[in-house]
C-alpha cells in the first residue's frame, strides 16, 4: 500500500509509460503477460524503497507538503523495474576468441572442452591473473551492465577449480559487492568442470570440493548458492546430487546448469534437489519440465548462449509457459566462452526471435521471475511501495520497441536504491561511491 513519509528523497516525474509486474512470486504462464501499465505516470521514493507510484496527478497531489528534496524529470520515456541478470560469469581472467574458428568449423563445445580449451582455457588465464587484475576486469563488466539498465546481477564463481584460485574470484566478487552500487549476488560453482590435473581421478576432485571447498566458502561467507554443470563429460546426475546436497548442508542454495547438450535428467535433479533454478535446458525431456513445474524450480534460459554457439535449437520457452506453467527467467550468461556479452538487451531481442516470447513475457522474465530465481522476489523485480527503488528509464516509446529495434543500448537512465546512477546514457555514480 502506498504510504507518503514525511520526506520525499527523490520524485522521478514524466513518465510517459511505466510499466511493470506486480507481486512478490514467480509468474508463470498466461500470468507472464500481465502487466500494470500506467500512462503519465511518476514514482516518489524515500530512503531507497518506493513510497508512492501511481498517475502523476495522483502521486502529485498525495506529496502536497511533504518536502521532496529532489525531482527528475523522465522525458516522457518508458519506465520498467531495474533488469535483474541472473546467471553470469563475471569474474574471470583472458578471453577466447582463439576458438570461434573452431566453432564455426563444426567442432562440438565438449570436443573443445576435452581438447583443454573451453572452460579450461579460461581456468588457466584466471589461475594466473591477480585478485586485483580479476577485479578490474570484473568491474568493467559490471558498468557495462549497469549501463544497459540492469541493478541486480548473480556472479558464478567456477574458473578457478582450486581451493585458493576459487576463493580468489569469490572474493573478487565480495569486494565488488562492497563497492559498487548494483546489487551483486554470489554463487560458488566449483563444479564447472573437472581440472586437467585430476583427469582419471574426478571422484577425488569431487571429494575436494565437498570435503574442503564447500566449508571455506560457508566460513568465509562468499556465496548463497551452489551451481553444479551436471553434463555429459562434466558431472554426472549421481556427483551432481552429492555436491548439490553438501552444499545444502553447509547453507548453500543449489542451482543446476541442466541439459544444455544432451537430455541427461538435470531437470529432475533440480527439482529433486530442491533447486531454486536450472538454467540452460535446451535438451529437457517433458518428464523434467513437469517436475520442474511440480517442484517450484524457475528456468533460466540463456538465448544468447544458442545463439553465439550457432544452435538451430533452442530452449522450449514456449512449452514452458504453455505446457507447463513455468516462471520463466531469463539472462545473458555472460562468459568469455559460449556468451561472451554483457548486454542482456541483445538477450531481450533473443529471446523475443528464438524463443518466441511476447515484450510482456520478456519483461517478467528479466524483472520479478529472475529476482525470483536469486531469492529477491520480496525486494525487487516490480515497482511498488515497500519495494527497492530500483528502475529503468528507456528511450523507447513502449515495451514492445525494446525488443523491436535491436543492437542498440536504449537505456536513458539507471536508478538503484534511490541513486540515479546512469542518466542520459552516461554513469554519474558508480563504484567506490556505494
């Protein structure tokens, strides 16, 4: 319910259209195409959440004498919750462009992987990058981010596969959180793929990562949640359960990266689990996505992931919502391999041509179903009092435009927690200022 303090910190006026999802729970659905819009719309906030939103006129009138200490002016543009991205790859050391020869000749990512190139080629650059190095890299990333209208984004750690080299990019990603204003969630993926010194013997390497990993990483505080890449030729289903259950035990939220090659059940296991979310999917049989359904587990699909690898398969986004129901999420999976992109715009347009999603199914997916799929459906994902004051502000004259005219960057302005962070396509406030 809309409660006016006795002071208004920020009044964002002018909205031409503000559109958003309503509620704290993941959509699913035909409950993904609806949507609260509001014409001539503006948004008071105060100490960081939202007071009022509703007509201008409206919330005009309720702020007559209070104080507002400062009024933006929105343009007239398109007003939609700060995009959250929730399944990234944000630490990490190197790139490689070395390999897009190698995938546009045909030759199969596992094939890569098992040559020692993939995953394995960024575990040896980050392996051999500072904590420093990885920060900044890391930090560039992250504006890039935010400037595409994002104020929430999950970091998966994984390229490290040691003890030390995997708190190294948790850490990175805890200093990130302790300095820049976006929000920054942290997941321990020591299971994405086994290291080459431990070929033959991945029962040890799975050992190591319950017996001593997991514990460091729950002392020290660096994650809540736990990611396994359950994949033929990476974990099995069984190594999949067993660390996904530590990781239970020692506090951690699992998540699953699930039959993104071939249908080896990762979708079951997710929900057997309990798993908040698997992601990828593009191989899920109809039995997984219906215990998917049945358990609650929110799938994250990763367009840009197919796309970037040149698949003519894509997830069953459509399946999902019509079949099943399911709170569909979606995000950018940026990493320096398979989705090497920041810009979760390209991933709104993706998802809008190979998933066959509508603009409003689009919208739920990247606002209140991704918050969801970190946990934080009762804090952000929608515009409504009580809410985080987190917003987007878009040159687009409806929400349909931002998946219509794709390749560009239509964000205006970034407002998270209060703080105008972006305006008029520049970052004014950003890290060190948190």
């Amino acid at each position: 319910m809309n409660k006016i303090p006795q002071q208004i910190d920020l009044l964002v006026t002018n909205i031409g259209t503000l559109v958003t999802p309503l509620g704290n729970h993941p959509r699913g659905g035909i409950e993904m195409q609806e949507l609260q819009v509001i014409a001539g719309a503006a948004v008071a906030i105060h100490a960081g959440r939202i007071a009022w939103v509703g007509q201008e006129q409206e919330v005009q009138g309720a702020l007559q004498g209070v104080e507002i200490l400062a009024t933006i002016d929105a343009g007239g543009r398109l007003v939609t919750p700060g995009l959250v991205d929730p399944h990234t790859h944000l630490v990490h050391g190197g790139s490689r462009e070395h390999e897009l020869a190698l995938k546009r000749s045909g030759v199969p990512y596992l094939e890569i992987l098992a040559r020692g190139g993939g995953i394995h080629s960024t575990v040896n650059a980050t392996r051999n990058t500072s904590e420093d190095a990885l920060y900044s890299k890391a930090l560039s990333s992250l504006n890039e981010m935010m400037l595409q209208g994002v104020t929430t984004v999950e970091a998966k750690s994984g390229y490290g596969l040691t003890l030390e080299d995997e708190l190294k990019q948790l850490r990175v990603a805890k200093r990130l959180q302790e300095n820049h204003p976006l929000t920054l969630v942290s997941t321990f993926m020591g299971a994405h793929a086994v290291p080459p010194e431990y070929k033959g013997r991945e029962e040890e390497y799975v050992d190591l990562i319950v017996d001593e990993m997991l514990p460091r990483v729950t002392d020290e505080g660096l994650a809540e949640f736990c990611d396994v890449f359950c994949e033929q030729g990476v974990f099995t289903i069984e190594q999949s359960r067993h660390i996904l259950m530590e990781g239970k035990r020692n506090g951690l939220i699992p998540k699953i990266h699930a039959d993104e090659i071939v249908t080896l059940g990762g979708a079951q296991l997710a929900a057997e689990v309990g798993a908040i979310s698997a992601e990828h999917l593009l191989a899920s049989s109809d039995e997984g996505l219906q215990e998917m359904a049945e358990g609650g587990v929110i799938p994250v699909l990763l367009p840009g992931t197919s796309f970037n690898l040149g698949l003519t398969e894509h997830a069953r986004a459509r399946d999902m919502i019509d079949r099943y129901d399911l709170p569909v999420a979606i995000a950018t999976d940026y990493n320096p391999g398979s989705c090497p992109t920041e810009s979760i715009q390209l991933i709104i347009s993706l998802a809008s041509v190979n998933l066959k999603m509508t603009p409003e199914e689009i919208l739920t997916a990247c606002t209140i179903n991704a918050a969801n799929a970190l946990g934080r459906g009762f804090e952000i994902g929608t515009i409504e009092a009580g809410k985080r004051a987190d917003l987007a502000i878009f040159d687009a004259p409806s929400l349909a435009y931002l998946p219509y005219h794709f390749g560009i960057n239509h964000t205006h302005g970034v407002i998270k927690d209060g703080r105008v962070l972006v305006w008029n396509r520049a970052i004014v406030s950003g890290e060190g200022e948190a």
